[in-house]
C-alpha cells in the first residue's frame, strides 16, 4: 500500500509499504479515512526529535472504519466508524487507571529512549518516532490499532468525518491542556498558538466556564478562525506587546491560567529569537522555548502555565525566578485524550465543538510532500493538510 | 523561520544523535559514569504492577520470569498509596555492567532481566504482550544516524541504553 513518510530531515516521501496485520489480541486494522498533518509532525520533519528512521510513515491523528479485529476486542466491529486517539495506552496500569493516559507504563514497546531521556518512559504514539515507541502512522490506507477498545471510539450519527477527526488529536489535546491547567469559572485564559491544539484549548477553556479567553498568533487567518469558529479574543504578537495587553484586559493582574500551545520551534520578534535560534542550531539547546518565557512572565501571581505544545529537551534561560517568586505552578502533558474524547465527541454532535474550519487543505496520499510543505510554510493559509487515503 | 536559518536548522538536526546524548548527560550525570550507571548497586530491579499482592505470585510467575529459573531471587511488597505491587527481581550472580557499546549489542543480562520484568508486568496487567514489528515501512535507507537509533531500538525494549 501506498503510504507517507518520512525520508530524512525535511524530505517527505510516498512510498510502498507493507499492509498491517494483527499483531496481538486486542489489536484491530483500521482503514483509514482522514488523517492529518500536525504541527508537532514539523518537530519530526525538521529533525529535532532525532529519533525517526528514513521509511517511518508519518501521521497520527486519523478516524476511519474498522477492517478487521483481533480475537480479544470487545467494543468494536469490522464496519464501525471511529476516531482514535493518538496515544496507545492498555487502559491497566496504574497511570492509566488515573486517567493519565499518555502516562501508560506499557503503550510504548520502546520504552528504553525516552526513559533514558526523561528518567521515565511514557506511553506511545502513532507515527512518532522510535522513542514513542516506532508504531507506524496513519498517512497510509491501513493502521494497525493496538489497545483497540481503549483507543478507538464510535463515532456519532451526525458528526461528520472531518469535525470528528480532530477528536483524535487536536481536540482532546487542548482539553488536556485546559482541564489539566485547572481552568475555573471566571478565569481569564491566555493561550499561545492558534493553530489546531491552541483553538481547541482555548474552545475547551471556554466551555469549562473562563470568563475570557485571549489567542496570541501572528497569522491573521489563524486568528479570523479563533474568533469566528471559537469565540475568543484575539491577539498579534507581531502588533502588540502582549504581557501589556494582557495586564490590561485583566485589570493588571495578568491571566490565571497561561497555556502555551507553540512548541519547540517558537517564533518572535525580536533578538531573542535569534538568540534561541542560534543556541539551537549549535546544539547547545535543543528546544526554543519563547512562547514559554512570555507566558511565565505574563501569568499573574499564583497563576498556572502550562506547556501543552511539544518538547523534547532542553531549554536555556529559563525563567526559574518568575515561576519560584511568583509562586505559579507549571504543568505540562502530552493528550489523555481517552479520558476527554467521549465528553468531545458529545459535544462535537451538538455543534458546541467544530472542526471542520481547520481542515483548509484535503488532498490524496499523492500529495504528502506538497500537504508537509503547505502546512509547514503556510502556504495558502494552510492552517492543516487532511489527507484522504481513498482519494 | 526564515528560509537561510531553516537550511541551517536542517543541516545541523542532522547531528540528532548528539543531541540526545546531550540531553542525557546533562539530566542524568550518572549516564557519563563508565560502570554501574542506571544500575542500583544492590542489583534489585523492580516494576510497579497495578494488582493486590495476593495476586501475584511469586512460586508461580509469569513465563518471562519464571524462565530465569534459580538465576533469579524476587520479592512482592505492596506499593505504597494504593499504586498495587512492587515486583523485583535480582540476579543471583551478577556480572559487572559492562561498557554501552556491550550493552549496546544486547548481551546484558540486567537488561534481559529488565525486559523480563517489563513483560511480566504486561501480561499480569493486560494479559499480552505488546509487540510494534513488523510495522508497516518504507524503505530504510542507510545513514549513520539510522544505524545508532537501529542499534538504539534493538536494545530499547529491554533495559534502554543504561
């Protein structure tokens, strides 16, 4: 079958690949029938998650219709409509029997990488490296999807292909992201990056009862869709100076809860940036950690910041003092998104989540490298490329 | 990302590899010690099985266990705040860790012990093994960045690279 991949550092490819089979009991084939770019796929382009192998297909946030199921899965039969959620976790362990579900101490058949990088491994992830434990991805016809009935999820009568398969990734990450954060009623909530996971935390901090909800981008059409499609407020970095803003729009105090959905490959204005820059590419750290810093020193007193886009490393100047003195609490987490699907999908069949906005480019498999390079230089305001394996 | 500092990013991401050698070194000092790193020097290695005591047995162990036979002792204590049971297990003669690029070639036998433990705990939590190979690829093309994360993956599953 034909499938995306990755071919060494910012080269994407199309290829023939073998088709999945049935690997262990609760394993199902899903045939894949959207699957999406994602800004964090940019970390692995660009070769700062330096874990790939040239041949790994790309991609992890997908739905599809159940082809084939191993002989220990309970909930789902071969037609049924599901997303998945990006992270595999058995659903049994302690962690995820707290609901931390990327946390999983057996989702990740590598575990020796990332424990060797963070002192712990945590779960695996579709499409995301061999540290996220080598799984292949869903850019292709065909996914093995292994934890079946705890990945997989009905989608509902109504909720079309598109809106529910941001449910996979961007959706329940920005809900990791605000839930976890501890947005309250009455909050004002910043959030950084309006890309998918950005709009979706700040759609999340919303229904969870912020009072306001402010954006900060620098693309004007990423920011026209957080305040058509999301309803929040709206701020260009490249126009204003935000931390200013923000003590303004809160009464000097500064927001209660800061989520930061950029990355490792932040933007800004200003020399700091290429400071970071420089500091990166001589290895002397490995992640840009911009948007980071602004939100530690926008938060007000006792605040929360939280790191919801991807890191993988280190960072340099990082503000230690704001968070100590300021006593603010800093949290971060990749998605534990089997725990906020179901409510997201609810929600997504009574139109209080929608999606479909951010699919701006759908296209076949065929056009993988041209879907990575709109997506990663915006070309056309791509905000995401959705390929369609059956085109 | 301007394009002259993007072509500058991606020649230099290609030196992945460092980098994560790196990060390594600089979280965990221990990681640049030439023996015993990552290694207790009691030579326990242990899981955290989210089961009562009372359900794990320690005459009756998992296959991956119960394979060491006498080359192993194992204890079973309860986890502390309700997180189940802590199930170690210990090499009765143990060899001195040797250097990464021996651990590197998969003839550790901590690790295959680590390993060991690590699908025992899966198959009393879940009841299998996970396996990821042979996942779907395309082809695999020859670099020495790939050749140091091949070597990486193989050895992974089983006690990492420490």
């Amino acid at each position: 079958m034909k499938a995306v991949t990755w071919r060494g550092v910012d080269e994407i490819g199309v290829e023939d690949v073998s088709e999945p089979t049935i690997l262990n009991d609760h394993d199902i084939i899903l045939e894949v029938g959207l699957t999406a770019t994602c800004g964090s796929d940019l970390h692995l382009m660009g070769g700062y998650i330096p874990a790939m192998r040239a041949g790994d297909v790309l991609g992890h946030e997908f739905m599809g219709t159940v082809a084939e199921v191993g002989r220990g899965v309970a909930k789902h039969q071969v037609g049924d409509r599901v997303v998945v959620v990006s992270f595999t976790s058995c659903g049994q362990c302690w962690y995820c029997k707290q609901e931390l579900y990327s946390l999983c101490d057996n989702g990740n058949p590598n575990p020796g990488i990332t424990e060797a990088l963070w002192g712990q491994a945590i779960g695996g992830c579709y499409g995301y490296s061999h540290a996220l434990g080598g799984w292949a991805g869903s850019h292709a016809p065909y996914i093995r999807v292994p934890y079946a009935d705890q990945g997989a999820f009905a989608i509902p009568d109504g909720v079309s292909d598109v809106r529910a398969l941001f449910a996979s990734d961007a959706a329940p990450t920005g809900w990791t992201g605000a839930h976890q954060a501890g947005v309250q009623a009455g909050d004002v909530v910043a959030v950084w990056g309006a890309g998918g996971v950005g709009q979706m935390a700040a759609r999340a901090a919303m229904l969870m009862g912020a009072e306001r909800v402010v954006v900060i981008d620098r693309y004007d059409n990423r920011l026209e869709q957080v305040r058509t499609h999301v309803g929040a407020e709206t701020l260009d970095y490249e126009e204003v100076d935000v931390p200013a803003e923000l003590r303004e729009m809160t009464g000097g105090r500064g927001p209660d809860v800061c989520i930061e959905a950029v990355g490792m490959e932040a933007h800004s204005p200003g020399p700091q940036y290429l400071y970071d820059q420089v500091k990166q590419q001589m290895r002397l750290q490995t992640d840009r950690p911009t948007a980071v810093r602004e939100a530690i020193y926008a938060c007000r007193k006792g605040g929360t910041v939280f790191t919801l886009g991807v890191f993988a490393g280190l960072v340099d100047k990082f503000p230690l003092g704001a968070v100590m003195n300021k006593a603010l609490t800093l949290r971060g987490a990749q998605q534990h998104g089997h725990r906020y699907i179901p409510e997201i999908l609810d929600r997504m069949s009574r139109d209080e989540v929608r999606t479909e906005h951010l699919a701006t480019h759908v296209m076949s498999l065929d056009d993988g490298p041209k879907g990575y390079r709109m997506f990663k230089d915006k070309e056309d305001g791509c905000v995401r490329a959705v390929f369609r394996p059956g085109a | 990302m301007t394009s002259s500092i993007g072509n500058v990013a991606s020649v230099a991401a290609r030196a992945g590899g460092t980098v994560v050698r790196q990060v390594r070194s600089v979280i965990d000092p221990s990681a640049a010690r030439p023996a015993g790193a990552g290694q207790p020097a009691s030579g326990w290695l242990a899981v955290t099985v989210f089961r009562e005591p009372s359900d794990i047995d320690a005459a009756a162990l998992p296959t991956p266990l119960a394979e060491f036979g006498d080359r192993i002792e194992v204890r079973v204590h309860p986890a502390p705040g309700g997180k189940g049971t802590e199930l170690s297990a210990r090499l009765r003669d143990r060899p001195s860790s040797g250097p990464a690029a021996s651990r590197l070639s998969g003839s550790d036998p901590q690790a295959d012990l680590r390993s060991a433990l690590r699908r025992a705990k899966q198959l009393i939590e879940v009841g299998e093994v996970l396996v990821v190979d042979p996942a779907p690829h395309g082809k695999r093309t020859a670099s020495p960045g790939g050749v140091l994360l091949e070597a990486w993956t193989r050895v992974a599953p089983k006690a990492g690279v420490r």
